[in-house]
C-alpha cells in the first residue's frame, strides 16, 4: 500500500524528471540556435523626422494606391495626426481620413462632420506625427494568431498570409498602436509591411517615395553604413510604447510627450 | 484484458489517425517554423513570395526620367525637385504602355496639401509659403497663375 507522501514525493520526482529533458530540447533546439544566430541580410526597419512633416499626406495617398487598400473605405495602413497643444494646457488631436487629403482645415475635427476653431495666438506648439506599423522584435500580434496566419520574416516585416487568415481579429485587438483593420474587400486582417514588394526589389516604400520633405525614411539596420542605421545609432532617437516591451523598430526624431 | 477495453481504444486509434490523414492533406507542404522560431515564424513560406510578386504602381522619379527628360531636369532646378513627379501624375501604374492609366490632379485641393497657411511654430508646415484657399483667388486652378514644375515661372496661358 502506497503513503500518500511517497505518493506526492513520487510524483512529483516523476514529474521534475520528465521535465528535464523537455528544458534540454528547448535549449539545444539546432533550428531555433541557428535562426538566432543568423544575422544575415537586412532588418529592416524605419526613421521618421516629426520636425520635418508638414501634413500633406501625399503617403497616406500613394500608400493606399500602392497597396490596394480601397480608397474611400476609413481604413489605412499609414496615417498622420496633427498634434496642436494650445496655452490652456490643452493637446488637440485629430487624422482626417488618416491625413489621407492633408489637413485641408485650420479648425481642428472633433468628429461627427464638426470643427474646432483654434485662435493662431493660443498655439503652444503644433505638429504633424507620421504612423505605421513598428514591425516589432516582439509582435504581439503574431503571438496571438491562432492559426499561423501573421507571422514575421527574417527580415523584421510581420507580414499577413490572406489565404490562411481566418479573420478572427484577435491580432487587430492584440496591436497596442492600432495599425491593424479589417480589408473591406478580402475580409482579412491588414497592416503596413513597409510595402515589401517594394524593398524587396531595392526600391523605398510608396510612402517615403511620395514624401516630399525628407519626413520618412526606411533602412536596413544590419548595414552600419546605412545612412538610417547612422541616424538611429548616433541621434536622440525614440520610440512610441516603450513600455509595452514590444521593441518596435519604427523610430522617430522629435517626438513630444502629447504623443501617444 | 477483455475487448470491452480494446474497443473505444480502436476508435480513439482511428479518429487520431482520421486527423492526422486530414491534416496532410490540409496544411500545404511548405509550412513550417521559419527564420524567427516557433512564435514568431511559424507560417506557410510560400506566402513570402506571394507578397514580393504584388504589382509596383509608383515607378518613381528615375522611370520617368528615360522619357520626359526635360521635365526631369526643369524640376530638379525648381523649388519643389524634392516631389515626385507622381504625387501629382498619378502612379505610373501601365504608363507609356496604357498612356490613359495617368491621373493627373491639377486640383485646387492638390497644392492645399502643403500651401494652406497653418502658423504651426514646431513643425516644418510653419515656414512654409501659404495661403488661405478660402480668400486666396477662389474658384481658379492653381495653374492659372502658378507653373507647377518651377512655382517661379507663370502658370498656364489659356
């Protein structure tokens, strides 16, 4: 007759035992050390200068022409918000269709058609902020696909199979930068991959072609001489939700505590 | 041991090996775990090229150039060379092949974009030139007076 402490003791043995070999195949998993260790070909990754912006939104134009993404649906990959914090200590926001016409009114759009009239003199400080997908080192959006359907490159580009997505939107919940949305016409979950069509073939992407002002730039971190990877590693970079621990790799110049 | 035992045993054998048939035929061949591991790479890698053969619509300044070369070389010395001939053109999309597929926006809207005055001290957009298309001569194009590819010249004579 077994005790009931042999039987814990037992047990327990049994199951610290069985459990050692699982840690060894983890650690020493060949497949796992070597895309670890492989630091060939790019990272990709980008740079956006907030100084420089000045709203046009000719990006958020030829990136939704670029990468098909219905013109006059309210969705889209990339957008510009305008940031105006007046002398009340008040910080107005607003991204009319995603910046995807510029900002063609002074007034600011609190939604529902209406503006809000800011007077020039109460203006602390006004500026326009480019976003994107961060293409993160830890994309918590891939992390929730229940099925294989998001996933990240070797390259940093979280990229989305639409043949495969099952449209649960757990990855548009699971973004904390909201750059995921429903595709009104494939019924998929859709976000920016730094238009990999394009990089992939030596070109910029549709939106740092279409910028005018130097605003946007993309680059390969992996390459010490890339003139984005210089910027990165030697200016006052930063990055938005540090603490998400997400590790996104979109970095900005001249971001201000309004943004968010 | 008597077949009572063995017989929800079988049943259990079969439906494993129905699920196990099912997901062969199922799952593509080609996906797996890819470069970044099990959380982050699993996936179907045939999907990576699929994305890579998407269609480029903006050719970007350098294509037009082999073509309208004067028009290339007029902006490059004109104040507004840094944008891209299709900002405005439209993308090149079949363009020469399909002449037709050019979109060309000479719009008011257009050059609001970057021209609408916004006294905004912090950013670039404050000391930019700007009007206010509400007074600034509405109801004409921007081109009547304004030469697009160099804003020093006149615009369009009609």
């Amino acid at each position: 007759m077994i005790s009931r402490r042999s039987f814990c003791k037992k047990s327990l043995l049994f199951a610290g035992g069985l459990a050692i070999p699982l840690s060894c195949l983890e650690l020493f998993d060949p497949k796992r050390l070597l895309a670890e260790k492989d630091q060939k070909g790019p990272r990709w990754v980008f740079l956006v200068d907030t100084r420089k912006c000045v709203g046009c939104g000719f990006c958020v134009k030829g990136c939704k022409v670029e990468n098909e993404v219905p013109y006059d649906a309210n969705v889209t990959r990339t957008w510009v918000e305008r940031y105006v914090v007046t002398t009340d200590g008040k910080t107005h926001i607003d991204s009319p269709k995603g910046a995807r016409d510029g900002f063609p009114n002074k007034g600011i759009d609190i939604g529902h058609g209406k503006l809000e009239e800011i007077k020039d003199d109460d203006i602390d400080k006004a500026f326009f902020v480019p976003k994107l997908c961060n293409q993160c080192d830890n994309p918590p959006c891939v992390q929730v696909c229940p099925v294989g359907a998001t996933y990240q490159t070797a390259d940093g580009v979280v990229l989305i199979d639409r043949s495969w997505c099952i449209g649960c939107g757990y990855c548009i919940m699971g973004c904390p930068y909201g750059v995921r949305f429903f595709h009104p016409v494939f019924h998929v979950a859709e976000k920016c991959n730094f238009c990999y069509h394009r990089i992939t073939k030596g070109m910029q992407t549709a939106c740092v072609d279409s910028c005018a002002f130097g605003a946007r730039r993309v680059g390969n971190l992996r390459d010490p001489e890339d003139p984005v990877t210089k910027v990165i590693m030697t200016e006052r970079v930063n990055v938005l939700k540090e603490e998400y621990g997400t590790k996104p790799q979109v970095f900005y110049l001249g971001l201000s505590k309004e943004v968010k | 041991m008597k077949s009572h035992v063995w017989r929800p045993l079988f049943v259990v054998l079969v439906v494993i090996a129905l699920v196990l048939v099912a997901r062969t035929l199922l799952v593509p061949a080609d996906f797996g775990v890819g470069a970044r591991g099990y959380m982050y790479g699993w996936h179907r890698a045939g999907n990576e090229q699929q994305w890579k053969d998407m269609k480029v619509k903006y050719k970007t300044a350098a294509f037009c150039k082999d073509c309208h070369p004067d028009k290339y070389d007029e902006m490059k010395e004109s104040p507004h060379r840094n944008i891209n001939c299709e900002n405005c053109h439209g993308p090149a999309l079949n363009h020469p092949d399909d002449p037709k597929s050019l979109t060309i926006d000479r719009s008011r809207e257009l050059c609001a974009r970057c021209h609408t005055r916004l006294p905004y001290p912090n950013s670039g957009r404050g000391i930019m030139k700007g009007i206010d298309p509400k007074t600034h001569n509405v109801g004409l194009d921007c081109v009547t007076c304004h030469w697009p590819h160099d804003p020093r010249k006149e615009g369009h004579k009609k």
